[in-house]
C-alpha cells in the first residue's frame, strides 16, 4: 500500500465505508472515481449525511417525543462539527477531516439546517428550494472542497448539481419515503395514502421542472475538466426523464452503471489533464 493510500486511510473507518456503500450506493459510486485522500474522505462525508438522514425517520416514541428525538440527533452532530470529538465510527475521521481542514464548517453545518428544516415542515417553495441546495447540494459541495476546490463559483454549481441529483433521488424513492413518515415536500401537497404506492404526474411533472432547473443551471456552471466531482448530475440526467410508472422502481440497472461508469472514466482523465 502507497504511503498516500495509508495517509488517506485515515480519513475512513472500515464501518464508515461500509456505511456509506451499503445506504447511498449511488455516490459511494461515484465517489470510488475521486483521487485520494478525497475520496475516503468522500466515504466519510456519505456516511455522515446518512447519520443525519436518520433523523428525519419518525422515532418509535413519536407519540410521546415527537420530532424531539430527531432534533436531538441533529443537535450532537451539531457538536461534532463545531469542535466536540467523541470516539465514533463516523465521528471519529468525520473530525480528522474538518481538523485537515479539508472541509468547511459552513458546508456541514448547511446539511444538518436541511434536516432540521425538513423536521420543522417545509412551508413553501422557497424553503423548499433551501432544503435541497443545503442538503444533497451541500453535500456535493463538500466533494468540491475536500478535493481542493476553492472557486467559489464552482462550489456553488457543485451545490445545485447536489441539489439536482438529490431531487431526481427524490422523485426514484419518494414512494418509500412519504411511506417512512416523511414528507420532504412544501407543505402544502397533501399527499392522499395511495400516493405512497403511486405517485401521482403531477407531483412527478412538479419535481422534475425543479429538477431540470437545478441541472441546466449547474450544467452551466461547471465545466468538463470538474465533471469528476458532479457525477451525480449525469444520473440526475437519467432520472429526471424517467416517467411516471417508473417512480419508486428499485436498484439501478445495468445501463445507469455503465452509463456513469463510462462517464466517470472520461472525466477522471479530464480532471487529471487539468
């Protein structure tokens, strides 16, 4: 193993990378085409925004608690980021990282308000729109940053390229979701019981305007020679398109692994000839 593989080792747990395989698929995927140290740093960051994830799942003592046990979750990652260090198999190298310095405080600190904003209810578009860029678009940003990026305006294409794979990720699983008791929408859809099996056009032809909107304004923003750290904008592509049978359909097929498979590759000799 290369003195650089056992420095980036460093930036991951054995239980964080897993973590970050077995709950987010998609951009441990897309993740594996980064050099390091960035991409176990990548695992890292994957796995704490399924941490926080977490606490959007309504509690077992819902009755009594309510969302309290969610903002209480929120609140010790809060502490995390801010400083505190407590031996965890995510914490842990989450807290290497922002001592590296690879990472802002700022940008974690961005996800967790989209889950407490989420928690809080989404009122409109705007908080909405919010929830998404600070969310799956901070998360993406942080990419941005842990492979040295430091433009600000390409960290903030990186951010709506988040934002629009983290709605067309939405439109994929928003069956599951709305049936796991969460409502990551504007408050006022009122989603009927049957539209948690079956997602009305509507709703689909909603997320995906928004979707498409996030996706043609990163597409603008970032450049070929970035593509390595906005890979999930080209499975934004593919879902964004799907149409409303294929809502709530499960794994990726062959064709979306291949797709971004052969897009990863082009774009890792791009990012390297830079």
């Amino acid at each position: 193993m290369s003195n650089r593989s056992v420095s980036a080792s460093r930036f991951v747990s054995e239980a964080a990378l897993a973590l970050a395989q077995e709950s987010d698929p998609d951009r441990f995927f897309c993740a594996m085409f980064l050099p390091e140290p960035a991409r176990a740093a990548a695992f890292t960051l994957i796995a704490f925004n399924n941490e926080i994830s977490r606490a959007l799942a309504p509690a077992v003592s819902s009755e009594i608690a309510g969302s309290l046990a969610g903002y209480v979750r929120l609140q010790w990652w809060r502490d995390i980021v801010a400083g505190s260090r407590f031996p965890h198999e995510v914490a842990t190298p989450l807290g290497l990282i922002l001592d590296e310095g690879l990472v802002s405080q700022a940008t974690l600190l961005r996800m967790i308000d989209a889950r407490e904003a989420e928690l809080a209810g989404l009122s409109d578009d705007a908080a909405w729109t919010e929830s998404l860029l600070n969310g799956a678009g901070a998360l993406q940003r942080a990419f941005g940053e842990i492979a040295g990026i430091d433009d600000l305006k390409l960290l903030e294409g990186l951010q709506i390229c988040g934002a629009a794979y983290g709605t067309g990720s939405l439109l994929r699983h928003l069956p599951a979701i709305l049936r796991s008791g969460r409502h990551p929408l504007p408050a006022y859809f009122a989603v009927a019981e049957d539209e948690k099996t079956e997602v009305s056009a509507d709703l689909v032809a909603w997320l995906q305007v928004r979707g498409e909107a996030f996706l043609s304004e990163a597409e603008a923003i970032v450049p070929p020679d970035k593509h390595l750290l906005a890979l999930p904008m080209f499975l934004a592509r593919r879902d964004l398109k799907r149409a409303p049978c294929e809502i709530g359909y499960g794994n990726r097929g062959t064709r979306d692994r291949l797709s971004i498979a052969l897009t990863g590759l082009r774009a890792k000799a791009r990012f390297r000839a830079a």
